[in-house]
C-alpha cells in the first residue's frame, strides 16, 4: 500500500550547506555520503513536546565510492574482481 504524503504547507529553504560524511569500509574503499533536501513541509497543527512546529523531508541521498584497492577493482564489465 502507497505511503500517503503527510498533510501540510510547502516551505522554501535556501542550502546554507551540504557536508560528505565519510565512512572507512573493511574491505578497504572509503563511501562518501551526503543528503541532499529535495524538500521541506510543514505539518499542519502539528508541534513538538516543546512547541516547535514538525516538519517532513523529501531528501535522497549522494554516495561516491572513493579510495577503492585496486583487488576489488574489475579490469572491464563483466570479469569478476580477485580477492
């Protein structure tokens, strides 16, 4: 069953800024991860314990492999990596 988008106003947002997290793999490569806002709403009479207003994002998320040994590296599509 689809999810049904939360009721709500529309908000602008202006990107300040958009940070990589950067993760170490064991098997050695290093994931740079970023989310990046797609979009902001209000939610209509909806607050925090602390009266702030709650809001619903739309975000997807960047990811860039960096850093990968050249073992799990495969010379053309199709051939497998060597371990």
């Amino acid at each position: 069953m689809a999810q049904q988008l939360p009721e709500g106003e529309p908000v602008d947002f202006e990107v300040l800024r958009e940070e990589w997290n950067e993760y170490h793999l064991a098997d050695g490569p290093t994931l740079k991860v970023k989310l990046v806002l797609t979009g902001v709403i209000r939610l209509k009479d909806k607050f925090d314990p602390a009266g702030n207003p709650v809001y619903a994002i739309s975000n997807q998320n960047a990811v860039r492999v960096v850093n990968v040994p050249s073992s799990l590296r495969i010379k053309q599509w199709g051939s497998t990596p060597t371990v």
